[in-house]
C-alpha cells in the first residue's frame, strides 16, 4: 500500500511539472497551440441583449417606451422601484447563442433583425413581462485566445500529456519477452 501511494505521488508531482503547472506557465507555448487551432474555438451566431424582467405589461410598455427616449437606466430604475421594489428587476446583460438564454432563444426562434425591443411573457413571474433591449446581432466568429483560455488550456494540456507519453515511448520502448508471453499464455488458456 506505501508502494503504491508513494507511486501515486511521483506520477502527481510528474504530471504537475511536465503538464498541468507548465500549461499555466507557459504562454508562448499556449499562444502557438492557439494559432494552430484557432478554428476550433468559435462563437455560434449571437445576439447581444439586455433583459429587464418587469412586474406587469404596463411596466414593462413604459419601460421600453424609455428606453426607447434614451433615459439611463438608473434613472429608469429609481422611477418605476421607487413605488415597488419589484416593479423591474436589476437588468441582465449578454451575448447569447442559441440554446444558452431562454430570451436569446426567443430571438432565434422568431429571427430577429431590425428590431430594437421586444415585450415578452415572463415564464418565471406569473403576470410578469420582459423586456429584451438588442443591441445587436453578432455572426458566427473566432474566439479570441482569453474568450477560450479555460477550453484552449484543457486541450493544451491534453497535448502536452499526449507529447509527454510518446517521448517517454520513444525513450523507453516496451519489449514483450514473446517465449514468456506464450507460456503464460498457455497456462491461462489450459484453465
């Protein structure tokens, strides 16, 4: 059992060094494993939104009727809490793909273009409404190397892991003792 323990040890302190501290460490290395798989790390199409999750229809048809008069959102929000805390709920900002956001879905499923606001049901408040604010329509696009980092880093150091066995197979090659081989097998195979 201390045998194995000990092993375990040395295999951790191994991988540490030779891949996971050394991917954190080693950003040239990370910046050219980027380059190369650039194409890998992409955005789907996107809408950049804000939601605005309101009490009633009414709130939510002043809301946007604000926001559409360019009034800061602070303001807009002081104005319709200042009767009831949870007239407008602090606003949600994002970038959504499909399948990420109930809202970004919204805009999916009803392929938005030219439209700035949108009035929805709430699913989550009874009563309640939403009001989406689109800033914009975003196309397929790369990812840059920090919008990827955490996917890029786990697949560097699966690289790294992958280079670190096949140096150590090339270094040390595994040679199977054929005469024993058969005559294990044979014993195996005569139970």
């Amino acid at each position: 059992l201390y045998k194995e323990y000990k092993e375990g040890i040395l295999l951790f302190t191994l991988m540490d060094k030779k891949v996971w501290s050394k991917s954190v460490e080693d950003t040239s290395g990370l910046k050219e494993y980027y380059q190369q798989h650039s194409d890998k790390y992409i955005f789907g199409d996107r809408y950049d939104i804000t939601y605005y999750r309101c009490s009633s229809k009414e709130v939510a048809e002043q809301l946007k009727s604000d926001l559409e008069k360019g009034i800061q959102i602070d303001s807009i929000m002081r104005k319709f809490n200042k009767i009831n805390p949870l007239n407008v709920s602090n606003p949600s900002t994002g970038k959504f793909e499909n399948g990420q956001n109930y809202y970004g879905n919204l805009l999916f499923a009803t392929q938005v273009k030219d439209v700035k606001y949108m009035i929805v049901e709430d699913p989550k408040v009874p009563g309640g409404y939403t009001v989406i604010q689109i800033h914009r329509f975003l196309p397929a696009a790369k990812k840059t190397l920090n919008e990827a980092r955490g996917s890029i880093l786990s697949d560097y150091q699966q690289y790294l892991e992958q280079q670190w066995l096949e140096g150590l197979m090339k270094k040390y090659p595994v040679i199977v003792d054929q005469k024993a081989y058969a005559i294990i097998k044979d014993k195996m195979t005569k139970k």
